[in-house]
C-alpha cells in the first residue's frame, strides 16, 4: 500500500513522531485506529440517548420527586 502525503506534512509527522518516541507508521497507526474506534462507538449509541446524557443528577430521588407531585395534585 501506498500513501502520498505532503513533504512538509511528513516532516512535521516526523519531528512529531521522534518527540513523542513512537515510529512514524506507528504513529499513523495509532491515529488510523483511533478513527475506526471512535466510529464503532460512536455507531452504538443513538444521538438522542447522547444528547440526554447527564442531564438527571445522579442523586436525583424520583421516588421522593413522584411523592411530592401526587402530593400538589391531590391536595
């Protein structure tokens, strides 16, 4: 396989790569996999259940919460 790339982005990779103590295709590797990783997570779960994420306190007492509701309404 091969791979045409932009000299200068190559040299950065490469400066990058040698601060960071890691072989330039192991480098690109990394970076390859993290893209297939990030896609197959992100594939599991819906947008919606994403956008609700956090949005109930963990300490959030519904029992409590449905007293308090049955309570104003009936009385």
């Amino acid at each position: 396989m091969t791979l045409n790339l932009d000299k200068d982005v190559i040299g950065e990779a490469k400066i990058y790569a040698k601060s960071h103590r890691v072989s330039l295709s192991k480098l690109v590797e990394n970076y390859l996999n993290s893209l297939s990783r990030d896609s197959k997570e992100k594939s599991s779960v819906s947008p919606l259940d994403e956008s609700l994420t956090g949005i109930i306190p963990c300490d959030y007492d519904e029992k409590n919460d449905y007293r308090n509701y049955i309570d104003k309404k009936y009385s």
